[in-house]
C-alpha cells in the first residue's frame, strides 16, 4: 500500500496532506497540522472511512482544503 502525501504551508502553520490507498479502490484523505514557530502538533484529522476519492490527487486536495478552513478558523 504505497500513500501519497505533499505538504503545505498556510500562515504560519504545515499541512501534511495524505491519500491513503483504499483496498477497493480509491483514496482516503488524511490532513496533518503542526504549527511551524515551536512545532506543535495541532493535530490529525482521517476523514470518513466511507468516502473514498477516486484519485490520490483529490484526495490530497480534500485534506488541503480542510486544513485550510481549519486554519482560517482556529489558527
């Protein structure tokens, strides 16, 4: 099961974003944040097991656009 993953920065924070290989086919998203000043883990967030993206490109997006919000919303 070979993830795909690229990460992001977004004010002041790093967004790891993951496409993980569903066995049915599909990806998941997973989203990563840290805080880039002192490294602080903010968090992982696995999106719902039920909902499959049809390619890693997608889903990386899904995750980056997730983080994003929750960056405007809580950084």
């Amino acid at each position: 099961m070979i993830k795909a993953e690229k990460t992001f920065a977004n004010q002041g924070y790093l967004l790891r974003c993951i496409a993980i290989p569903v066995e049915k086919g599909g990806f998941h998203a997973e989203a990563h944040i840290t805080r880039y000043s002192d490294k602080a883990d903010m968090g992982t967030t696995r999106f719902a097991p039920e909902v499959a993206y049809s390619t890693r490109a997608i889903a990386i997006e899904h995750a980056r656009a997730w983080s994003v919000e929750w960056v405007k919303n809580n950084g």
